[in-house]
C-alpha cells in the first residue's frame, strides 16, 4: 500500500498522475504555487494537529482549495496536507535562498525602520535588484544581502547547518527558527547543503545512507535513529537533536542519550547512518 503521507489524494480529488493507481471522484493536474508566508503549517485535515511546515518559497502543488485551506503535496519531499490558502501564492523565479537562522524583512534599505516581516533559514527569494548592502525582493521589501546566498551555493557540512537551530524550541511538526522537530533539523540541514531529504524520521532512516557496521565508530555527520527519533553526531561521543526531553535543540553526550531514551522506554539505537 502507497505511503499515505506521499499520496497527492484525499476523499474528493487526486493528482492527474494517479489515475490508475487510486480510486477519486476527480483528477486534476493542480496548481503550482509557493508558500508566500514566512512559514505556513502543514496538517493532516483542516483544523488538526502539524504534520509539517513549508517555508517561504517553499513549491505547492494545490489540488484543491476548499473551506480556506489548499489541499496538494509539497514539492521538495513529497509531503501531503492541507496547508492554509491565504499561506500560498503565485509562483516567482528564485535566486537566492536565506543563509542565517532568521532574518528580517523592511519596506525600504534602512536597518532603523520597523520590519515588515521574517524569513527563516532554507527560504527561498527572488532578489530583483540591490541597493548598496541590501536586496530587494519580488515583493518590495528589502533583506540584508549577507543574509543570502545564491540559490547552488549550498553549505558544505549538514552538522555546521544543523548548529545553526541550537536552542530553538521544539515543535512536533516544525521547521523554522522558531520551532523544529527532530526530523525538521535533519531535513534543513540536508537541504542547506543541497541534499535532498525525506520529512519523517522513518523516511531518513529508510532512504539516507548506509548503516554503519558494528565496528565502525560514529563519526561527525552520521545519523542516530531510535524508532521516532533521529540526531546528529558532531563529534566524538556528541549528539546535536531536537528533542522533546529538553524542548529544545541541544548537544548531548551520545552514551548519555542512548541510555536516557532506553530507560523512558522508547527502545534502543535502531541504526547509525552515514550519509
């Protein structure tokens, strides 16, 4: 049976290409658009709990719009939901994506007006034009141009990305700067360094790397997976997670949190991936 999570279909409609494969009273090609809002919610049915977060920039396929939420399937990990209509817009060319954990938006290239916004690590812009140290995007506003890389300058090490989230609070389904989740650090890490990666912990665990041996030793990089867990080793006998122990997003020992997580009762280490 099709992952739920992946499937582009609800009780109504679903994506054209899966005519043959599903059953839907409808099929249609849907429309391209992107997330518009500094961050937008993903849920599992209008008014239920996150699954997952888009950030700006982030492509949509909308299925439908119905009740002022988008059904479609994010664009850069397959991931299904309903997201808010008013979150998305038309779909613009991209140059450049945010580099820092967070950054402000202003209605002009000067530092002391109040901001008009925020966009967070991993969104992506279209920056028309610049005026000395500042860009200016599609939408008017203005962001500092340190903040950004050209879209195919990536970060080269997922952990160093990774670091970026230290001390942000933990958020079942997030993805930002101001909330994340396990899996949430692992993809924006991936992703800052160009690297595709599934959402979920068990979609990483399944289709990131190789297992590593019994006699290999975790080494910076690799991922440590529990079931419904994942983190980051950045050095020896050291784990950067997002964690619901701590709400937040720390360094732990490793020995330490294998032997924390056990005794709560969540299981031991199911595998260490090196990517």
């Amino acid at each position: 049976m099709s992952d739920r999570r992946l499937t582009p279909a609800n009780e109504r409609v679903a994506a054209s290409f899966l005519k043959g494969q599903v059953d839907a009273p409808r099929y249609v090609d849907g429309d391209s658009r992107h997330c518009g809002a500094a961050a937008a919610d993903m849920v599992k049915v209008p008014g239920g709990s996150r699954i997952s977060q888009l950030v700006h920039g982030d492509a949509f396929l909308a299925l439908e719009d119905r009740d002022g939420f988008a059904f479609g399937q994010s664009q850069h990990d397959g991931y299904c939901g309903y997201v808010r209509s008013s979150d998305l817009a038309d779909a613009v060319e991209q140059t450049h994506w945010v580099a820092v954990p967070q950054t402000h938006t202003y209605p002009d290239a000067d530092m002391k007006l109040i901001q008009s916004g925020a966009l967070y690590f991993g969104s992506c812009v279209c920056v028309n034009g610049t005026q000395g140290r500042w860009s200016r995007l599609h939408s008017g506003t203005y962001v500092p141009s340190a903040h950004l890389r050209p879209l195919g300058d990536w970060m080269i090490d997922p952990a160093e990305a990774a670091a970026q989230f230290l001390g942000t609070p933990y958020l079942w389904g997030g993805g930002t700067r101001a909330g994340i989740d396990c899996s949430g650090l692992v993809q924006a890490a991936w992703r800052a360094c160009g690297l595709d990666c599934p959402r979920d912990s068990d979609m990483q665990e399944a289709q990131l790397g190789r297992a590593l041996r019994a006699a290999e030793a975790p080494a910076r990089g690799d991922l440590v997976f529990w079931s419904g867990h994942v983190g980051i080793v950045t050095a020896t006998n050291m784990l950067l997670h997002a964690n619901a122990f701590h709400m937040s997003t720390v360094y732990e020992p490793l020995d330490a949190a294998i032997a924390r997580i056990e005794a709560a009762g969540n299981g031991p280490v199911t595998s260490i991936r090196r990517v």
